[in-house]
C-alpha cells in the first residue's frame, strides 16, 4: 500500500512538474498582464514544462526579449491579423548613446530560449523601407511558428542561430531584401511568401559549412508586387549558403536565373541552390544558373522534415 502510494505521489509530482501553466495578456486589463514582456517575465527560469501565453485581440507596440532563460514558452495570439506584435526600430535608428542600432539591435521580438513556438501572431517591423528593420530575430533552438505573418521590408526574419532548428508551417511573410535569412537550419511549409516592390532578393542564407541542411521551402506559395521577373530566390550572405526548394509555387516575380552569387563574388563556388518539381511563371529551369541544380528523384529523398530537422517534430 505505501509503495503504491508512493508511485502515485511520484506521479502527480511529474504530471505537475510537466503541466501547462498559462497566462494570459489583455491591453484592457481583464488578463494576467497588459503587456507581452510582463508576461515573458513571469515565466519561470529553466522551466521545463510548456508555459503558454494566449494573447488577447490588440496591437502591441513593445521590444519584446525572450531570454535563454525563459524556455518552452507558447505564445498564442487570439487572431493573427487582430494580434499584432509591433516596433519600429531599424539599422541606422540612433540608440541612447549616439551610436546606429545596427541590424541584430533592430528587431520587434527576440527569441533566445529554446523550445519557443508561436501560433497565430503577427511579427512586424512598422519602420518602413528604411533599410534593415527585423521583424524577429531568432536564436534559440527549435522555435517554431504555425499560422503566423511577419511583417516588414528589409531583413524582416533573422535565423541567427548557429547550428539550430527553426520550423515555419503556413505562414505569411513578405519583405523586399534578404528577407529571410541567417545561419540556422530553417524549414518552410505551405508557407505565403511576399516580394513586396523595391526589392530584389528573398533570402540570404549564412549557412556554415558543418551544417548539412540550410533554408528549405516545401509546397511554399512565392508572389508579389515586385516587376516581373526581378526577384532572386536567394543569395549567399557567407560562402556555403544552403537553401533548397522542392514542389513550391512560383510566381512571376522570381527572375529567369533563379539565383545571384551576391555582387560577382565567388560565393557560387561553394553555395548549393537547387529546386525540385517546382511549377508557376517563375520556374524556369531551362534558363537558370549553371552553378544552381535541379535535383533528381534520389537527391531529392534527403529533404524530408525529420531527416531536416534531424529528428525534432514540432507539433501545434
């Protein structure tokens, strides 16, 4: 009878150690917080059981940090288009001590803690095409975001991490340069990407060289406002960029070429750009590149999300 007691407390010690603590954020004051940083704050450090944020229907105009600390939060907004995280910081933004911002000091929302996913939020830079101006930077390990849209012009989504897993499932994101990039590992699926006008190029990947998978966009949607044909998928930020796209969608906007090694630099010596079994105005693989590649039916088998992810299967 003790022994089964004692393997019941034991339970009920790890059903309570694991369980989902939630909070919740109102502007009208009928949450736990009025603000999303508030909340963030109240998480406990090193958690590790799910700490959930829902976020109630209101524009947010915070610098929002998420530090290493503060793992496995979810943060759930009450509708994408009404739940909106905003700044409007950017690069050359003067900081208190007279010096510009720069790029990575220019972001909405900070994630640092691993284990961090967000539905149904808006990310937005509101600063306008004044040159870099993230909408999120990323750092952590395995981040995930489901039904979320970012929002911004230049840089609006920073993969920072270095040899860490980022997860994008039907998202929205536009931009207009560079849109997405950065060093991680990051998988796009059934993702609405936008090429707003006055850009030129979607990613600009930073992939290190030890890292086998880079960005890669599963059954995404690629559009725009930008001219016909003007749009580069991606170029290499550092040497051994990696970003793959297999059975996407490509609008007009993306250029015969497909690709740029970034202003004549040698970059497409080492840099791997390929498509497989895409289809739109925008595949043209008869006119690509010749240093980018068209996969067959066996390179393509690597590219599934467990063998990207590297076993991590983010859930909703």
């Amino acid at each position: 009878m003790k022994k089964l007691l004692l393997i019941m407390l034991l339970i009920a010690g790890f059903d309570q150690a694991f369980a989902v603590k939630r909070i919740t954020v109102a502007q009208d004051g009928s949450g736990d917080f009025k603000t999303v940083q508030e909340a963030v704050n109240a998480v406990p450090d090193q958690s590790k059981s799910i700490t959930e944020i829902f976020v109630k229907k209101g524009i947010y105009k915070e610098r929002i940090v998420v530090p290493i600390a503060k793992a496995n939060i979810t943060l759930v907004g009450e509708d994408v288009k009404n739940t909106v995280l905003t700044y409007d910081n950017y690069a050359g933004k003067l900081d208190t001590a007279g010096k510009p911002l720069g790029t990575s000091r220019s972001a909405s929302f900070y994630v640092y803690a691993n284990g961090f996913t967000a539905k149904n939020i808006t990310f937005e830079n509101s600063a306008g095409p004044v040159g870099q101006a993230l909408a999120i930077y990323v750092a952590g390990d395995k981040a995930a975001f489901f039904g979320c849209r970012f929002l911004g012009f230049q840089d609006t989504i920073y993969t920072n991490g270095k040899g860490t897993r980022e997860y994008y499932q039907n998202c929205y994101i536009e931009g207009t340069t560079d849109f997405i990039f950065g060093a991680a590992t990051a998988l796009f699926t059934n993702c609405d990407i936008f090429c707003k006008k006055g850009g030129m190029f979607l990613s600009a990947a930073s992939t290190l060289d030890t890292t086998k998978y880079g960005y890669v966009f599963l059954h995404c949607h690629i559009t725009g406002d930008a001219p016909d044909h003007s749009f580069s998928l991606g170029r290499p930020w550092r040497p051994y960029a990696k970003v793959v796209y297999l059975y996407c969608d490509l609008g007009k906007v993306i250029s015969y070429e497909g690709w740029s090694n970034w202003h004549g630099t040698e970059s497409d010596k080492t840099a791997y750009y390929a498509e497989y079994k895409n289809t739109g105005a925008g595949y043209t693989p008869e006119k690509r590149i010749a240093w980018s590649h068209q996969l067959n039916d066996d390179e393509a088998k690597i590219y599934t999300p467990d063998q990207i992810l590297n076993g991590w299967e983010p859930k909703p």
